[in-house]
C-alpha cells in the first residue's frame, strides 16, 4: 500500500476525539499543507506507477478524478525538475486551456501558492518558479506537434480526440517523436473509456501500465445526489458500464453500428443550426407489458443532412401513456410529422395518437422487412457523414450498435425498439420513398 493513502487510512482509524486533537495543533500553515498533501488524499487509481515507466493510462469512469491524477503527476515533476519541458494536449486548445489549465482539478488550482506557474495565455505556457514550463497543444492540429520536443507529456480524454483525417494517432505519433528530451521521457494519457484506434493501440502497448477504475472509487469526493443521478439514469445500460464503470466496450462484430462512429459522427451542439423539418419516428409496443415504445426526435438540417435530437422512448406505458409521450415530444420539437410503424394494429395506432392530440400529423408506415434490414440503409447515411447526434443518448445508442447485419439483435432487451424510431424517423427524412414502405396517411 502506498504510504500516503496508509497515512490517509490511519488518520481516518482514529477516534474523532484524537483525530480532532492532532488537527487542532496543527499551526493555520500546517493545516493549509495538510489539506494539499496529495499522497494523503489521493486514492490508489491516482497515483503514477512505481519505478521507471514511459507510458501511464488512466481509462476510468467519470468522476474518478482522472483530471486531478494528470494535473498532481505534472505538478510532481514540475516541481522536482528545473528542466522538465511539459506537452499539455487536450481535444482542443479550449479543452486544454479549460480543463487542463484552469479547471477546478486544474494545474492553476492545485498549485500552492509559493509554487503556482505563471500562466501566459498568449504564448499558452506555464512556467515554474524553478524554470520548470509546460506548453498547451490541441490534439486537432497535429502539425503543431510536429517539432517541438519535449521531457513529458500529459494527454486527456484522449478518448474524444478528433478521429477525422486520421488526426487523434497522427497527433499522438508526432508527441510521441518528440519525447527526447531528459533522462526518462514519460507520458500520462488520461481518458473515460472510447473504443477508438488510440485508446486500443495503447492498450495494447507493453510500453504502458494501464490504471482502470470506475465512478465510485472516488466517491468520497463526489456529491451524494451526482453518484444517484447517475445511476437511476444510467445503471444497466452498456454506456453506465462505459462512462461509470469505465469498461471499454468492444465492438460486436456484424454490427451496423460502431460505437467508435457514433462518438464520430456526435455534435456538441445543432442550435444555430436552421432546421428544415422535425419529425419523430415511434415504434409502437406489441402490449401494455411489451417492449418499450420507441420515441426518437430528428431533424433535417440544410445539404441533405440530418440530426438526432432526443430520445424520447418510454417503458411500460399504456398506448395514451406512451401516445401522450408522442404528442410532449411533438409538441416540444415543434414537429411537422409523427412518423409511427402500424404493423402492431393500425387502427390502434391512430387511434391512440389522435386521442393524444387531435391536430397532430401522423404518418403511418408497414414494415415489409426486418429491423436489422430497414437499417441497413439509414446506418449507411451515417458512415457518409449525413447524420449527427447533438447530445448522448445511452439506450438508443446501446441498441444501434446491438443490430446486426443479417438479422440478429445483440443488444439490451428483447428488442430494438429506440433504434427501430430512429430509423423510420432518418428514412422519412433523408431516404423517402427509396426504401419503398407501404405507406397510409391519416
């Protein structure tokens, strides 16, 4: 066991009295030291390995404090060496500068003040009272990583970096040749687990000792109602395993999805962004106990491209339930049309989504082939680059890459209800009749 964390657990042994009485001797200085000694705070999964290493991989769950851990090893060696020459790359100069820099678990916070670098935005350098610097770099222009030279590195959420042009392994090659500087180059990447090229190449490089971790190992230092959100929103889902747990999720082979292409083809944002039309596709329930009712909001945006808003779908709902969660999505999107599959009684269908919203436009389409086949087409629209998703959506994502060519579903429940929506609301708006569905207008 490291020393700091056994000091930290012999603190936390103490009666409260004793432990009380060893803080209230301590001098206001001491108690200032105390609250940033990072050896006694740290948990296991923060700390370097020991000895001599080149490469150190930190793939954890959100929260862990994978931040802080890259930020504590650059300030570590700031401090120990006058010529340590230091690469900060984030996903962009902004994330860098945001995160790395000035962020809570940040370079700038965590410093002491008598060892705090200076920060120079202009130039994006930090340098140490003892001659120590450090220099920002985005990961989306590897050309300017192409040059410079370096002792160390600390590369985070490499797991996000841009895949386009091949951009994420070429910025990691050129920091990579560009660590020559020093007795022992080293190099820190930190990451929420991404199952893109970098993060599986590194994972697969002896050169590297791999720290992995999930949310609740740090959960002393986390807000009780965040450690709760999340897992009433996200527990049994393969993104809680992914973002909480920090299990890389591998791709199932025959899949119409990729979950290194939905992370591709994901958009921060589609507010500026005119909207041509917005409709939402719904893949009605056999029953009241059947699957859940998929409800997907999607939009067509200018060039022949679309974007996946919301996903909007319910479990267990009566038909007015999940019809009166059609009519909220509608409303809420300002839709155009509700697109909804009528093979499970199209009477009902209608019926259903009228007694919801009486003005609400519906189209209704029958199904002459399977899920896996009616996706075949709209997943080819994704690896054109014709579709976005403007947020995360766990669930619905979690079915996409669960659909198989040829038929087979290997996803989270009994069916593909969510991606199903998704498909007949990206066919209505990108494919229309190509697909050649049996359509009824109501």
């Amino acid at each position: 066991m490291r020393g700091g964390v056994a000091r930290r657990l012999w603190l936390e042994s103490l009666p409260p009295g004793e432990r009380r009485t060893l803080l209230e001797a301590m001098s206001e200085r001491q108690l200032r030291a105390f609250d940033r000694h990072w050896l006694l705070w740290a948990h296991a999964g923060q700390l370097p390995p020991p000895g001599e290493w080149f490469g150190w991989l930190v793939m954890a769950g959100r929260g862990f404090g994978k931040t802080r851990a890259g930020a504590e090893w650059v300030r570590a060696v700031a401090e120990s060496d006058p010529a340590a020459r230091i690469a900060l790359v984030g996903a962009s100069l902004d994330e860098a500068r945001a995160v790395m820099v000035e962020g809570d678990s940040g370079l700038l916070a965590i410093a002491s003040p008598r060892r705090r670098p200076a920060y120079e935005p202009s130039r994006r350098l930090l340098r140490w009272p003892n001659g120590a610097q450090a220099r920002l770099y985005s990961a989306a222009e590897p050309e300017s990583l192409r040059g410079p030279q370096h002792s160390h590195a600390w590369c985070d959420e490499i797991g996000k970096w841009n895949l386009a042009a091949d951009r994420a392994v070429r910025a990691w090659d050129n920091l990579v040749l560009g660590l020559r500087l020093g007795r022992l180059p080293q190099v820190a990447a930190t990451t929420t687990p991404r199952a893109v090229p970098l993060v599986q190449r590194l994972l697969a490089d002896a050169d590297f000792t791999v720290t992995r971790g999930a949310t609740g190992e740090n959960a002393r230092n986390l807000p009780p109602t965040f450690i709760a959100a999340v897992e009433r929103r996200f527990a049994g889902s393969q993104f809680g395993r992914q973002e909480l747990g920090g299990e890389l999720l591998t791709e199932i082979e025959g899949a119409l999805w990729r979950r290194a292409l939905l992370e591709r083809v994901r958009a921060a944002a589609v507010d500026e962004v005119e909207f041509v039309r917005v409709v939402v596709g719904v893949d009605p329930p056999a029953g009241t106990r059947g699957d859940a009712c998929g409800i997907v909001v999607a939009a067509e945006l200018p060039g022949g491209h679309a974007a996946v808003l919301a996903d909007c779908s319910v479990a267990g709902a009566s038909p007015e339930g999940w019809a009166r969660a059609v009519a909220e999505a509608a409303h809420a999107w300002h839709a155009d049309r509700v697109v909804a599959e009528a093979n499970q009684g199209g009477a009902m269908v209608a019926s259903v989504l009228r007694a919801a919203d009486v003005a609400l436009p519906v189209k209704l389409v029958h199904a002459t082939r399977g899920k896996a086949a009616r996706a075949e087409p709209v997943a080819a629209l994704y690896e054109a680059g014709r579709v976005r998703h403007a947020g995360m959506f766990a669930k619905l994502e979690d079915e996409m890459c669960g659909l198989l060519a040829g038929g087979r579903y290997e996803g989270p429940g009994r069916s593909p209800d969510r991606a199903d929506a998704l498909v007949w609301a990206l066919t209505e708006l990108l494919l229309g009749r190509r697909v050649r569905p049996r359509i009824s207008v109501i």
